[in-house]
C-alpha cells in the first residue's frame, strides 16, 4: 500500500506570492491533518479534515486554508506569504478522526522557502 | 492548553549504550500518547503508541511507558545503535482537539 504523498517536495517562493501544496493521503484514509515545523516553534497543527470537512483548526491567521476533494485528497494554501512561512509542512493521514484516529502517518513534507 | 516538553533536548551516547527519552505534559486528559522518529528533513514515523488505559508498550528494542496521573512517558532504547540517530518526538490527543507534540530529542548514537 502507497504511502503518503506530498507535492512538491521544494518550493521557493517571493514574500506576497500564494502557494498550494498537495496531499495525497493512504488509500482508505479519511482524514488528512496538515503541520508546520519549524526549527523555533516545533511541529504545530495547522488544520484537519475528514470528509470533505475540517474538524479542526490551529492557531494560525486566515491567510492559512486547506480543502479536502471526495477522493480524500487535501490541499494547502498560503496567501500573502511572509519570510516566517518557510517550513516544512507536513501532511499525516489516518482512517478515522479526532479520538478515533489513533496512529497518524506523515508524508515526507513540502519544505517551502520565502524569500 | 495542553503543553508538552521533552528532556534532554539533544543527547549523544556511544553505541551500545540503554537510554531514556522523557516526555512531560500539562493535562493528564489523553486520548492516547504516542512516539514517534524524525530524520532529517524528513516526515515522521510512528513507533510506538499507547493508550490511555495502558502503561506501557513495547516494539523490538523499544518500551514507552506512560504515567498518566503525572503527565509523564519515556522512551526507553536498549543496546542503541548508530541507525537510531534522529529526532525523537512525542505527541498526545486530548480530549475533542488534535495531537500536540513535544519539540522533541535529537539524539546521535555514535559507532
């Protein structure tokens, strides 16, 4: 069974531009979490879906959005980027959602530089 | 809010050597707890997960045990070898929200 995957995998971006990262979650997931790491504040939680739905979003301004397509698939997007975006942003999958989703698997991430 | 810290931050240990991870945070009301391994710019690979009833858990060379009551797991590594060299993190579900994770050990195990 494939794994997750994350497109692209590199990103150099300018301060102002938007940028839409993707994720491909493992056949059968439903839910898709999305994470920024970086080296001063660790991995934070950006937002969840299952369903086509978030569940749940983190503490971060609305330039931040996500959608989830009917084939599980979920994608990122960042306005307006500002030179503290550059990150590793990860996406995890899982069968289930909020407590039930037990183990979460990480794709290899989209590191994502702003200049 | 939940809170989750990780001592040390960095450790390095010769090769052979047992050693303890240990993960701290601040509301014992946990779904479940779980270890993962980061390698350098790379994604996160779950290693061991326990649930809230649980104390412990073990996979190969690897126990995680978990104190609820005081917020408090460790990662125990026996006879560790240089192919255990990364990141260590934690990361715990609360209640109604999504995992929360520690900012982890960096460990190097050297031949």
């Amino acid at each position: 069974k494939a794994g997750v995957t994350q497109t692209p995998r590199y990103l150099i971006k300018t301060r102002g531009q938007q940028v839409t990262l993707s994720c491909s979650p493992i056949s059968g997931h439903r839910s898709v979490s999305w994470y920024q790491q970086t080296p001063g504040q660790g991995l934070q939680f950006l937002f969840e879906y299952f369903s086509e739905t978030q569940r749940n979003k983190g503490n971060f301004p609305g330039r931040f959005s996500g959608r989830q397509f009917s084939n599980s698939r979920s994608e990122m997007n960042v306005s307006t980027l500002e030179l503290g975006d550059s990150a590793l942003y990860l996406c995890a999958s899982s069968l289930l959602a909020g407590i039930n989703q037990e183990t979460q698997y990480f794709g290899p991430g989209t590191r994502l530089l702003v200049l | 809010k939940q809170e989750v810290t990780q001592i040390p931050a960095a450790l390095s240990v010769p090769e052979g050597e047992n050693l303890v991870l240990n993960c701290s945070f601040t509301d014992s009301a946990i779904y479940n707890l779980q270890w993962f391994r980061q390698d350098p710019g790379k994604g996160l690979t779950s290693l061991l997960l326990i649930q809230s009833s649980q104390r412990e858990q073990t996979s190969g060379r690897l126990n995680a045990s978990l104190d609820k009551s005081s917020g408090r797991s460790t990662l125990y590594i026996a006879a560790s070898q240089p192919g255990d060299s990364a990141t260590y993190l934690c990361a715990v579900l609360p209640d109604g929200q999504n995992f929360v994770f520690g900012p982890g050990t960096r460990l190097s195990v050297l031949p």
